[in-house]
C-alpha cells in the first residue's frame, strides 16, 4: 500500500518521438527575404547542370566567375542600377597613375601552394620593399613593387623559376582585363657558341643575331669596336613559349655555318622537349613513367 502523501514515479520517457516543439514568442525568427528579380535562384542549376554549392572550392570559398555577362542575362534594372557611371574620358590619367604593377603565371599543370609560391617569389627577387600579391583566377596573379629598383630588377631579370617552372610576368596596367594577357613570352640569356669575332664588335650585329633566337627587346654584351673576349654571343631575348626552341643559328659569310645555342636557367619543360608545349610535355612524361614502370622497356 502507498503511504499517504508519497510521489508517484515518474512516467518512464517514451520510445517514441513527440510533435516538434514550437519556437516560444520571444525567440527571433529570421525573416524571409525576398528574391531578387532576374537573379539566380540558391542552389539553382547552372547551364553546366552544377548547383551553387557544387562550385566551392576546397576552402569552402566559391571560384571567381571571370564573365558574367550570362549571369546577367534577363536582369530588370531599375533606378540607379540603368545609369553607367562612366570613366572612359578619365581612363588614360587613371592608367597612369598605376605604377609597379605585374600580372603573372606559372607555368605548371601541378597544384602548388599560392602562400608558398609567393614566398618563393619574395625571396627569389629580394625585394628592398614589400610585394603585395593578390590571386585573380586559376594560375593567374598580380604583384605589386612599391619602389623602382624592386621593379626594375624584377622586370629587367630572369628567368623567375618557381620550383623549376616558369614564371612568366608581364606589366599591368590595373584596368584591363586579366584573361587578355597571353603571357606567353620568358626572357632568357642565350649564348650562341663561336659567332665570328667581326660579329660581337657590333651592337648592331650582334642584335640581327639574337634576332635569330628570339623577339625584342633585347640586351646584347659587346664592348663596342673591340673584339669579346669570351668564345660566345650572350644575348637576352624574349621565347614565344608557342614556337619551337631555336637549337642553331645559320649564318653565311664566306661559307654557310651553323652555330649552336644554349640556355641558361631554362625551365623544367623545355629539357624534354624542344616545343614549349605543356600538352605534349605531358605525353613525353607519361611514355617516361611508362619506361620506368617497366624496366626500361615498353
């Protein structure tokens, strides 16, 4: 028998589970926003049949869209959205005021740490002042020098390497659209072995030379009106990275002679292949690997 005035244990919880509770009417709701006319909708699939969140990259953070224009496309615009704001009668004093400013790319089809690259970059041109880098698409950047000698040595030098790949830099003038550079030309030193002495006692000559190996600007080592003493024609060029990789150059005088060229500091690439071609550098790579999976044999 219970003795008077004694509890009765508690109910046993049960298996299943109750109706959700409901938010009390102090907790705050967030409100619903509205859509924005002609925008896309959250997790909307894209013409590539990828939803918003598929694109995060593995930070978490989404890519860049470089063109959206299509993004764009069936977009009301109302008030201030329908008046340009219009610098084009300014754009020449703006361009001028950009001072320093380099976009670049690696030349490289392997990931690579960006912290690291620049890092790497800081210390391989050993800036005087600091570099600031800002990442603007897949292997793409900008650097900027904030003093003249730090620019000079930057652009004047090279070939940059990062972890034996090129690093090819052009001037930027902060307006124009990033994806409009080819980036496509690396400067480097040549030597073209025993070019006749009445050759290298000329400027002029000595550049219709190196014209041979590559494109201008160029940068010649002669003492004019003296004979140089080294055995070769050390010449800076620009390489279209396009074009076959010149091996000699021809030349006739009294009889026709070739003279061969060589290279300092080229990249990784260009020791596998004459071409600078990173589609065909990845064939030679796999028939490497295959080889060596193999014994030596195929």
């Amino acid at each position: 028998m219970e003795e008077a005035g004694a509890q009765p244990p508690p109910a046993a919880p049960s298996s299943e589970a109750g109706p959700p509770l409901m938010a009390s009417s102090s907790e705050t709701v967030p409100p619903q926003v509205a859509p924005i006319p002609g925008a896309p909708e959250v997790g909307a699939k894209h013409p590539d049949g990828s939803a918003d969140h598929d694109r995060a990259g593995a930070s978490g953070h989404y890519e860049f869209e470089h063109d959206l224009g299509n993004r764009f496309d069936g977009l009301n615009l109302c008030g201030e959205e329908e008046t340009d704001l219009d610098f084009s009668g300014e754009i020449d004093d703006l361009v001028g005021d950009v001072r320093w400013l380099a976009i670049f790319r690696v030349y490289t089809t392997k990931p690579f740490s960006h912290a690291a690259m620049f890092k790497k970059m800081r210390n391989a041109w050993a800036a005087a002042q600091d570099v600031t880098f800002k990442t603007k698409g897949a292997n793409l950047f900008l650097a900027q020098f904030h003093c003249l000698g730090d620019w000079n040595r930057v652009m004047e030098g090279g070939p940059w390497l990062f972890r034996g790949c090129a690093v090819v830099l052009a001037e930027y003038d902060g307006f124009s659209n990033v994806e409009d550079y080819k980036l496509d030309k690396l400067p480097v030193w040549a030597r073209v072995q025993g070019i006749p002495d009445g050759l290298m006692k000329k400027k002029e000559l000595a550049e219709r030379v190196a014209k041979k190996v590559g494109e201008p600007p160029f940068t010649v080592i002669v003492t004019e009106g003296k004979i140089n003493p080294s055995k070769y024609l050390r010449a800076r060029v620009f390489l279209d990275l396009n074009k076959p990789r010149v091996r000699v150059v021809t030349i006739t005088l009294k009889e026709r002679k070739m003279y061969s060229v060589y290279y300092e500091k080229l990249p990784n690439f260009c020791f596998f292949v004459a071409r600078w071609d990173m589609r065909l550098l990845n064939v030679v790579m796999g028939f490497t690997q295959k080889m060596i999976a193999n014994g030596g044999t195929i």
